[in-house]
C-alpha cells in the first residue's frame, strides 16, 4: 500500500491504514518509490507533495502545461481523461464537449448517477408528490429551495463537506436541466438523458473520458487534464487531520495519472500567477 494515495478514509481506507496493517502482521516493507508511468516534468511538480517520489531513469522529459477553461473544448480529443476533485465541472464539461462540439464523451461513475438521480426525484417528489406533475416548470425552483434547506441544516450541524457535496450535485443537475431539461416531456425522460451521460464501459481510445478523482485512481492517459487544479487541495472541505491529508492525497493521485502530457486547468485570473501550494 501507499499511504500516500490513500483517499477512501470515508470506507475505512485512511492514511492510517498502512500503519496499522504493520502493527498487526509485521509485514516485510518495500518502497514504491519509483515510478514507471510518469514523465520526468510531472514527477518534478508531484515531488512538492510526495519528496521521495522519482522517475524511472529512462522516463522522457514529458509534457506540462496551464490552461484556462476556455481553452479545453479546443484542445481534446477522444483518448483524452480529464479529471476533478468535484462533480459539476465533469457534467457541464461533458455537456459542452458532446453537445456544442460533437466529441463523444463519457463521464465515468455509476454511483455518481445514482446520486443526482435520487436527488433529482427527491425533488420533484417534495415538489409536488406527483414527478409527471413537478418536471419541467417547478424543477428548477423546487432544486434550489430543497438545497436551501438542507444547507441550513448542514450549516447548524457543522458539516461542511455536505453542504459543498449536495451543492456539487445540484449544480450538475442544474448543468443537465439548462442542457436538455426542455427537451424532455417526461420527469422520467430527463433522468435517461441524465444516466446517458455516464458509461463505466466506454472505451478510451474512442471517447473523452470525465471521471473524479476517486473513480479515477488505478486509471492512466497519454493526456489527462486536470479541471480547477486551483482549487486543490481542498482542505476547506475537510475538518479533521485524516481528511486534510487526504485532500493532499487526491491531488497527489491527480498529478501522477499521465504518462504523457499533463494540462492543469486554471480558473481565468489565477492562469498567469498560479503555484502549486
């Protein structure tokens, strides 16, 4: 194991894993710290959060480079994977990617579409008690009047994670309703363009692959590219030391995917005056 690219701390596999795994069988312990897949460049930048980390000797130089959000569309091309510590950018990505510019893309996470689905029948239950009644005109207010409450409650409790997870939803939902929402006559229609958007299957040769983080570890690209890398790590979203190492671990993960070309993509102002820490 590698503690360092431990991020499932939320099932029991934290930072802390490791060690207690040596505590109990005495293991005998190798080092993992070389790497066989990254460039030399994408190594360099993984370093300022992993120092023990190296390439392999003959690993080429690679490529590295910041974009602004502007700038994916015209930069990538089925084989691509593209990444994100959240799950709204994936959707609208995708969204702009298979609709305005005709690529074939796939976001990858079934639980992922669970989610948004069984958020979006929750609202439109509440909204009305009928789905067939609440889609399309009461969609978008019954959303946000819903996140509203549970915002509230989740300020009360302290739970900041939630209120950035259920934000993050309903604001893929919201990227699928403006996309598509009027096209569909049905509740039950808009939640099969929904479930349309994501394939665990789809291959990457043929399609621009979208995936968070956390589904995308174990996975490697040519190309990977990186959505609002400024806003990482996100150890706002954390509130105890486990899960702030584990937001430093998500961006380790992030940074060690490619084994060609790294695009790190930056919010518009921060593209010239940006450090990695």
């Amino acid at each position: 194991g590698d503690p360092q690219q431990a991020i499932f701390g939320f099932a029991g596999s934290d930072d802390q894993s490791w060690t207690r795994i040596q505590e109990a069988i005495y293991p005998t312990v190798f080092p993992l710290s070389i790497t066989y897949r990254c460039p030399q460049s994408h190594v360099a930048l993984a370093r300022k959060l992993v120092p023990q980390l190296e390439a392999a000797p003959d690993a080429a130089q690679g490529h590295l480079e910041v974009l602004s959000p502007t700038d994916i569309k015209h930069r990538t091309r089925p084989g691509d994977l593209i990444l994100c510590r959240f799950t709204a950018p994936l959707i609208g990505l995708c969204l702009k990617l298979v609709i305005h510019s005709g690529i074939p893309a796939k976001v990858r996470g079934r639980d992922l579409c669970s989610m948004l689905v069984t958020l979006a029948k929750t609202v439109a239950v509440r909204a009305s008690g009928d789905l067939s009644h609440a889609f399309p005109d009461t969609f978008l207010p019954a959303l946000r009047a819903h996140v509203q409450r549970k915002v509230a409650i989740y300020e009360k409790d302290g739970k900041t994670s939630a209120i950035e997870s259920i934000l993050d939803r309903s604001l893929a939902l919201e990227y699928c309703f403006d996309a598509f929402g009027s096209q569909c006559q049905r509740f039950d229609d808009f939640c099969r363009r929904i479930e349309r958007l994501f394939d665990d299957e789809a291959p990457l040769t043929s399609h621009v692959i979208l995936a968070t983080i956390h589904r995308a570890k174990g996975d490697e690209a040519d190309r990977v590219f990186l959505l609002k890398t400024d806003s990482m790590p996100a150890t706002f979203l954390a509130e105890k030391d486990w899960q702030i190492q584990q937001e430093h671990n998500l961006l380790y993960v992030a940074l060690t995917r490619s084994k060609g070309s790294l695009f790190l993509v930056l919010s518009p102002r921060r593209v010239s005056n940006w450090n990695l820490f």
